[in-house]
C-alpha cells in the first residue's frame, strides 16, 4: 500500500429498509482518513423537496462529490416531478457520460417512500430485492443483518438501527452516531 492510498478517506455505512408503508434510512456518523477518526458525527442522511416532492437520500464516498450529486439529483427531479426513478435515470446517465461527473467517487441509497434505490458512478440504479439495500463500508454487514430479521416483528426503523449496530461492531469505518431518516407513503 503506497502513502496515497493509505491516507484514502474511509468510512460509511448506510442502510435502507422498507417494510409496510414506510421506508427508513439510516446512516452512522464516522468519517476517517487512514487509520485516524477525524470526525464521528457526520450526517450522511438527508431529506430533499424539490418542488414538494419528499426524498429522503443517505450517500457515501467523498462529502464534495455526494453534495453535487444531490443537488443534481434534485434538479432532476425538478424537471420530473414525483418519479424518482426517472430523475436517478437522468443523473445516472449524466454520472456515466459527464467527464466532471466520472471522477465523482460516490454512490447514493435514496427512497420517495415507495421505491427504495441504490445509484452508482457506473450508470446503474438498482431496486434491491428483499426490500433491504445498505452501501458504504460496512454496507454487506448492515445488508446481512438487516436480511436476517426482515420477516420478525421489528419495524423498518428498529431494523436499520440493530442492521447498523451490528455493522459498526464489525467494520473499523462505522460507528454507532447514528442519523435517520423516515419517509411514509399511503
């Protein structure tokens, strides 16, 4: 490992799950460069309406570039109002094809309360099956856990937070500040 990369900022974990009518997204709050903590308290999960359209988006990888793709992601959904799907279409086609947008190192986990999506640099947006989709570092530990208990009794929320506790046991990059967010639909 050379000294660039060992300096290479770490840290995420944000969970999505939808059950019943509702859908939560959660994320921890651990930011570190390297081996070092720089801050654990960081809010990576973050509510948008443009033009009263509620959206609720977690994000990971750099703070700058997860700033301009949600404001990005706004503006699209601006200009189609109330369809999600089609607006994270539209920035995922930019995000592929836009030279500025390529270097973009990030990934987005965003809900209208009836679909839950991950967006990728690579140009994808995905609808995770089981109704569960984390992302970040501790991402395929949230993911696992929250699996595990999808058919219990707990709510959407009391799964993100267990999901999440149990990442931050697990994964070096997470920490248990957490920040949720939930999103209803009728």
């Amino acid at each position: 490992m050379n000294a660039q990369s060992s300096n290479h900022w770490h840290g995420t974990t944000i969970i999505g799950v939808k059950k019943q009518n509702e859908v939560v997204i959660a994320g921890d709050g651990q930011v570190s460069l390297g081996q070092t903590v720089i801050k654990g308290s960081a809010r990576k999960v973050s509510r948008i309406s443009p033009g009263g359209f509620e959206v609720v988006a977690g994000f990971a990888g750099s703070t700058a570039d997860c700033f301009t793709l949600l404001e990005r992601l706004e503006s699209k959904l601006e200009a189609a109002p109330g369809h999600l799907t089609r607006a994270a279409v539209q920035l995922a086609k930019d995000w592929r094809t836009d030279k500025f947008l390529q270097k973009l190192e990030a990934m987005l986990l965003v809900s209208d309360g009836k679909q839950l999506l991950i967006i990728t640099g690579a140009g994808d947006v995905l609808e995770p099956e089981h109704d569960v989709a984390a992302i970040g570092s501790g991402g395929n530990y949230a993911l696992a856990a929250a699996r595990g208990m999808m058919d219990s009794d707990r709510s959407a929320e009391d799964i993100a937070r267990a999901a999440l506790s149990i990442a931050a046991d697990i994964c070096v990059y997470t920490n248990g500040n957490l920040t949720i967010e939930k999103i209803s639909h009728d």
